[in-house]
C-alpha cells in the first residue's frame, strides 16, 4: 500500500496563528482536497492531508510520497 501526505504548511498571507488576512480570509484552499481526488482508485493507498493553517504539521510523517504546496 502507498502511503501519501499531502502538505499545506503555514505562511504569511494564511495560518492560524494570524497572517495579513487576519479572519477575513479563512477557507480551506482547494489544493490539497483536489490533488487527493486525483489519485487514479486503482492505485491502494492510505492518505493523509496536514494543512497548517488548521493545525501543526507533525513532526514525524510516514509516507512513501508527500506532497508540498504554498500560497505564493
């Protein structure tokens, strides 16, 4: 089985911590939700999402592949 991890992870312009958006701009982005739908179903694996704008990224991650995006 493959496990992936799919990787949000905090920066300026979004967080939970604050950021220049502060609570006008809170949604999820659709990055991570999109690139998991595009895992063909033949394909077994287990997933795991982190978005740090939500909650900490953990320290230790046990994937096989993972997957970063950023909000430039």
């Amino acid at each position: 089985m493959l496990r992936i991890c799919l990787l949000s992870p905090k920066g300026p312009l979004y967080r939970h911590r604050g950021g220049i958006f502060k609570k006008s701009l809170r949604y999820s982005p659709l990055t991570l939700p999109t690139l998991a739908a595009m895992i063909p179903p033949e394909i077994e694996h287990e997933l795991s999402i982190f978005d740090e704008g939500i909650e900490d990224i953990p320290t230790e991650i046990d994937a096989d592949v993972i997957g970063i995006t950023v909000i430039t």
